[in-house]
DNA sequence: ATGAAAGCGCTAACAG
DNA sequence: CTGTTAGCGCTTTCAT
C-alpha cells in the first residue's frame, strides 16, 4: 500500500511554504504574485510524483464537491436511461461527476435520496421528480441551491426545468391517426398524475374534440406489475372492439400493448393501428415498424447541463428561473398508416 | 437559507460534550458506558431537530464514503442500465450509494474515470473493465481497494469478478441450430479482445468442430458507428448467401443485424435464424420473436454486491479472491425454429 | 460515564 | 512573493 502523499510532503520537498503549493496548484499564483518559476516547479513537481489533493479535504473546506445528484424514474428504461448517458457524458466534460439514483416512482424513496444528496453536498440536483416531492423540492430552491427538473413539472414549485411539449405531441399524433381514417382512438396511460402525463392526455382530448369525437381513454394503475398492466390492456381490447387505433404515453405502456396486441392475434395496423410516445431500438424495429412520438433527448440533455451549470456557476442571477419546453417530432411509420385491402 | 445544525449545537442544547453525542450516534453508548437515558435523549432531541453528521466532515475522519463506483461500458445499453438498476438498489438498501460512469470501451477515459474514484475516496469499485486497464485495476487489487470485476476479465489480472460462462451458451446455441438443420451457422462478433466476447466464440467454435464444420465469423471493428456497423453486417450476408443461421455476440450487433436483415428483405427464420446473446423487451417482442442467449442478471447483480460488501466489511478475509462463473440460459423462439414448408 | 483535545488534508486570509 | 494560522465538522483516544 503506498503512502499519499500530501499537499505537505510537496512543499516540504520544494522546500516552500504549503500555502503557495496550494495557491499554484489552485491558478491563483498570478494573483499572489508568485514567481512564474516558482509556480512552474511546483507543478512539474507535482505532475512527477502524481500528486492528486484530496478531494474529501477540499469539498470540506470549500463546500463544492463537483458532484451533481442525477434522479431518474428508472434507469431501466431506455428513455432515462439515454438521457442520463448523455448528462453524464456532457457533466464530465464540464469537470461535474454524476450520483445517480432511481425513484421507480416511489415519494419515500426520493425523500431519502433528496436527504442523501444533501448530506453528500452534491453541488446541483437533476431531477425527474415524483409527485409528492413539492416540500423538498421547493426547499431546496428556496435555499439556493442549483435544480433541474426535468421530463414533468412539480405543481406549484417554481423551479428550473427542461420538459417536453407533451401536449403537442399528442394532438399530432391524434390527428394523424383521425386523417388516416381511424375512427375510435383510444388513449392508454398511466395515473401517476404528474404532469407530462396530464399534457399528454390533455393533447389527446384536444384533438379528439376538434374532431368531435369523444374520448376512450384507459387509465392503468401505475403500481401495478407488468403483467398486471398487460392483462388490464388486453381487458380493454377485448371490451372495446370497435376501437381500431391506440396511443400509448409512455414507452412500456407500448410495449405492454404489443404484447396483449399480440396475446389477442391482432393485426397491426389492419386490426389496429399504433402510436407511442418515446422512440427505441424496439419501435423502430419491431414489425411492422412502430410510429412514435420522440423526445429531442439530446437537445434535452444540452439544456439541462447548461441550466444546471448557469445556476452553478453564475451566481448573480440570482432567483433566476428558466423553464424550457422542447417540441417532440411525430415519425410516421406502418403501425398508423391505413392498408387498403 | 436555513442554518445547518452542527453536532456541537446539539451537544450544547443538551449540555453534554461533543464526544458523548458522537458516540452515541454512532452505536457506541454501550460500549463507552454512556447511560440509556443520556442516549435516549440524545436520539430524541436529534430526531426532533432532524440533525443530518455532514457526510464529508465524517468521510475525512473515518476516510469510509460509503460510496461505490461503477463503472460500466453504457449505460444506454439494456444489459448494462438493468445490472446498473439491480446494484443499485442492491446497495442502498446496504447503506451504499452508486456513482457511475460509462467507458465506452475507451481505455483513456476509464483510466480518468479510476482516477476520480480514487480521488473521491470511493469504497469499492464495481468495473467492467475496457482492455487496457490491467495495471490501474491491478495497483487497485495490491493496495487491497475491494474491487469487483463484472462481464469480462483482465487477462494477468487476479481480481474478485462475476461473470457468465459465454462459451456455454454460446455451444448450446450453436449445437440448436445445427440440431435443428441449418447448416451454415455464422458468428458475428466485435473484435475488442475482451475475454466475454472471446468465450462466446470459443463455445461457437467448439460446437462447429464437433458437427465438423468450418467457421464462418464476422468481426465487426468494435470503433464503428452504428451504420457502419448495419454496413459490414449487410456485405457480408451478401457474401455469403449460403448462410442460413447467424448468431450474434451481444445485443447491439443483434439489433444491427435485424438492420441489416430486414434491409435485405430477408425473412426470419425461412431465410436465415437468428439467436443473439443477452435478452430484452425488443428480443422477446419482435416478429417472430427471437431465441436469445440469457444472462441472470438478478443473480449477477447479487453476487456482485454480495462479493464486494463481503470485501468491504470483511476485512479479515485478506487477499482472498471471489470469482463466481455463473451459467446463461438459452432461450428458445421462433427465429431459430426450422419451419417446413 | 463524560469531556478535552488532537487531528483527517486542505484553503485562504493575513501578516510579513 | 512567502509563511503562519485558523478553521471546515466530525471521530476517537485518553484522562478524569
């Protein structure tokens, strides 16, 4: 086991004072009026026995730990978990580590995350947050410190946050199934109440109205176990055979659907067409190809960093708040065309 | 900004010394003779004002973190995001939190990526390792870091690790589809020289000596873009139209591979099967579904964990290593099923 | 049973 | 331009 060596050790060998090791290595030779020469010693010194601070020291002293608290759904899922590979990949350019952690939904769980990362100091938090969060979240803004919220809003908690257009995306894709000629749409979501759901669902109804159409709409519990989830789709496909077009708000929904779809022996499109929301290898892929709502994930991913790293780093605009909400794009494929027999 | 309570404002309201409150909130009341009561009311009173140790300040002291660092080859992989899930929540419910980090298989970045650990004071290391990394994971293993190697080994490198036996599945797979008649069974692989990836074609090869066939092996350069990929995987069914059977050495160049394939308007399994290693929700969903080579990744994530906790916590135990080979299940679908037509 | 005090390794204000 | 020094908040030994 070798030795570290300190910041002591350091100075003791160049024989200067730890201070001035500290202020070289830390670019604040120039103003301290320390030699160039001096300063060029010292890192040379440095570089050759690999001296590395340590970090707990530094974090103790400074308060900044260079860490940012990353809390996604479910960093199963291919959507969070893409996103998550590229702020992770764009924090580590910006000198930012991640800590990343999964709510799977659960208030409880991502109480104790929260209180985990505060007690680790992480210097910003990400965040894709349940519902039932709105205290610490707030809290946390209230007491300054860098927040982004990202995928859903928290109703009534004014903070940074990167979402996308739900909304849009929904009526679009709406539209697009109607102008296809299909008749009794359905809508196939979850009931965790946050609020890219309620947008996506609220698209839904819009275009429904515009076509005077009204809803069909199936809410599934969101703590229920896959198969569970599966078997309450195929209930419902089963109890609504007239409907020919279904849209899914979320990715596993889908692909819960595909599988009760498949479980009943119906046809895509011609038995039923379909629509998700999130793209994957999975929908692009599967036969017959899948249209998808997709998110702009590495636009999203470019926002989040950069509001999370604005807040960070200026700290004069304070009580600044930025919220951007990002278009998703429709991309068409076979599951919502209409075959002519 | 609300004030942080300090353990000298608690020790101070109750009127004890420091030393008493640390003591007891660390366990060791029983042991320093501090009386029940005394305790007692030093928990309460904490719980009451919801006194959180400054993690960092106890870190420096103890020089334990409490965190472990992960570091997987992307996790936008499904393979890799669901082992990274499992492990996680593995470990926080052993009091351990997860930083994690991708490779990309760059030998450069991990190497920082071990850096930062180390700098950040990182308990443990959960690594599955890019080839190139031997020395740093070796300095680790010498200096007795608890480090736990997952997927693939380091050639020269005794080190705990949990892997699947590849080659197992891999012969299995192949033995099925000469069983059930294809003839000309391809391999298409990655040349990154990782030891995974060379049992899975050891098995592969094996079983084709023992049917007494020849090889037919793709090794796709492991730096391409996807495209390129879905390219060299295209010419080379091309080139070998008498091909009848291909098995893939890991989920993306599966994915690739169905590119490919469906570009060519090939179908599955009547022109060629297919069986590809590591399972998901696209493998069990697609038309026809397709036979894939399982890892237990449950089981992977609990001999991890357990493995390095045993690491952790056991310090006794020294130089012991732990290597668990745990054994892949094969899965059979339609795309490796012979249809008479 | 309890308290005083010595650090863990580093930063930065201040005094030369 | 450089050195001294006072902490950051906590753990733990040792003396009482």
């Amino acid at each position: 086991m070798k030795k570290k060596t300190l910041i002591r050790d350091i100075a003791q060998h160049l024989d200067v004072s730890i201070a001035t090791v500290s202020l070289v290595l830390n670019g604040k030779a120039k103003e301290n009026r320390i030699s160039d020469a001096l300063a060029e010693k010292v890192l040379t010194y440095v570089e050759e026995v690999g001296y590395k601070p340590n970090q707990l020291a530094k974090s103790l002293r400074t308060g900044k730990t260079h860490v940012i608290g990353l809390i996604v759904e479910d960093i199963a899922n291919s959507f969070f978990a893409t996103v998550a590979g590229l702020i992770e990949k764009k924090a580590l350019e910006r000198g930012y580590r991640i800590i990343y952690c999964s709510t799977n939904n659960d208030t409880a769980k991502t109480s104790d995350l929260l209180t985990m990362f505060q007690e680790r100091h992480v210097d910003g938090y990400v965040v894709a947050p349940p519902n039932g969060v709105e205290e610490e979240i707030g809290a946390l803004v209230r007491n300054g410190k860098p927040v982004v919220l990202f995928d859903r809003l928290l109703p009534g908690v004014l903070a940074n946050a990167v979402v996308v257009d739900g909304a849009a995306g929904t009526s679009q894709a709406t539209r697009h199934l109607l102008s296809q000629g299909f008749s009794s749409v359905a809508f196939v979501t979850i009931n965790s109440g946050q609020t890219q759901m309620l947008g996506r669902r609220q698209g839904y109804a819009q275009a429904m109205r515009e076509y005077g159409l009204s809803e069909l709409v199936l809410e599934v519990d969101f703590l229920l176990e896959r198969e569970q989830m599966i078997q309450r789709i195929h209930e419902f496909l089963r109890a609504n055979p007239l409907c020919d077009a279904i849209l899914f708000s979320t990715n596993y929904l889908s692909v819960y659907g595909l599988e009760a779809i498949s479980r009943l022996g119906l046809r895509i499109p011609e038995d039923i067409a379909i629509v998700s929301f999130d793209d994957s290898d999975l929908f692009r892929l599967y036969s017959p190809t899948i249209t998808v709502i997709a998110q702009p994930m590495e636009v999203m991913a470019d926002n989040i960093i950069g509001t999370l790293l604005t807040a960070l780093e200026g700290g004069d605009e304070k009580g600044r708040t930025t919220q951007v909400q990002l278009p998703p794009s429709l991309l068409i494929r076979q599951s919502s065309i209409r075959r002519v027999h």
